[in-house]
C-alpha cells in the first residue's frame, strides 16, 4: 500500500469516526430533549394539581367563613328575616344577608376558573352549583337578588350554568325546610316535605 493509499484509508477512518460521532452526539441531543419533555409535563402536572388543590382550599374557607359568618347574632337574624320576611329587612340587615350571597358567588366564581383552566370539569361545576343553590337561593329574596345580579353576569358561564338551576328552585324551599327542622318539636306540624335531590360530590 502506498502512502497516498494510507493517507486516504487514514481519512476515510477518520471521517467515519466523525461520522458516527455525530450520531451519537445526535442520539444524545434527542435523548435530552425527550427527558426534558418528560420533566416538563411532570412539572406541568404537578402545578395543575397544586393550583387545583389552592383553588379548593379558598373554595374550603370561603364555605367555613360562610357558615361561620351565621353563627353572629345579627348576620343569623338577618338571614332568617331574609327568607321569612324580606319586605321587613332593615338596611344593614339587608347587607348582611346579601354578602352570604356574594360569597357563594365567589365560590362558584373560583370552581368556574378551575373550569376554564381545564382543571375540573363542567359536569362538576353544574353538580356543585346544582346541590348548593338551594340552600342558599330557596327563598324570594334569593332569588329576586339573583334576578338583579343576573345582568351582570350574562353572556357569561356563571349566568349560563347558575341562571337555570336558580330558575327552577321553589322560592319557599327554604322556609319550608326551616319549619321542617321545628316539625318534631311541635304538635300537629305537617309532615316534612322532601328536599331537592342533591348530586354526590365526587374529586
């Protein structure tokens, strides 16, 4: 073999190992990137849970402020003229019976964001919104404060899934749940009247 024939087989080899070189290099950089993809989503995933898990809490406490709230004296007695005789509201009672309400809005503002985020579904919002409603709408002044609050939200999916639901509630539900509860406890009340069917709740 010649020294020309060296110099070339030398080249060739060489140009070989460069070759393959690159194949590697590429094989590793493909490789890289797919683990950074795998680490991507898992990160993704694991913020979709945490900000589902944030927007539960919130959810959790505003329900804990809402009954909580009722435990006040005033707010009670405002509460319960607002179901059995809201022609008789004074101003701050009038107010106070209205935040109950706002508060449940919210409440249903922040499933309807977790919604929007893909991180709960529609059918649980409904579901929600459904077996609450009543115990918080069931009465006139719910619903005739809904009706004025309602303009507000249309074109909206809070006015597209709550107007309904809110429609069709008996505006004596609460009041008569209410006599219900004292039933036992007084002679001759009527018998007590099936509530609404309430959905299970489910993650």
């Amino acid at each position: 073999m010649t020294e020309n024939d060296q110099a070339e087989t030398a080249q060739g080899s060489a140009f070989q190992r460069w070759v393959n070189t690159g194949k590697w290099l590429t094989l590793a950089a493909n490789l890289g990137v797919l683990l950074g993809l795998v680490v991507l989503i898992f990160e993704v995933r694991q913020n979709a849970a945490l900000s589902r898990l944030t927007v539960e809490v919130n959810r959790a406490e505003t329900a804990v402020t809402i009954e909580m709230g009722l435990t006040d004296a005033d707010v009670a007695e405002a509460w319960m003229v607002s179901v059995l005789a809201p022609e008789t509201l004074t101003d701050a009672q009038l107010r106070m019976a209205e935040t109950q309400l706002v508060m449940v809005m919210q409440q249903w503002d922040m499933l309807l964001s977790l919604e929007a985020e893909g991180l709960t579904t529609r059918e649980r919002v409904q579901r929600n919104i459904r077996n609450q409603a009543p115990f918080i709408f069931g009465s006139a002044f719910g619903k005739h404060w809904w009706t004025l609050e309602a303009v507000g939200w249309q074109g909206t999916p809070m006015f597209e899934i709550a107007g309904p639901i809110i429609a069709e509630i008996d505006p004596d539900f609460l009041e008569t749940r209410y006599a219900n509860l004292r039933a036992p406890f007084v002679d001759g009340s009527p018998a007590p009247v099936a509530g609404p069917e309430i959905a299970p709740e489910t993650p």
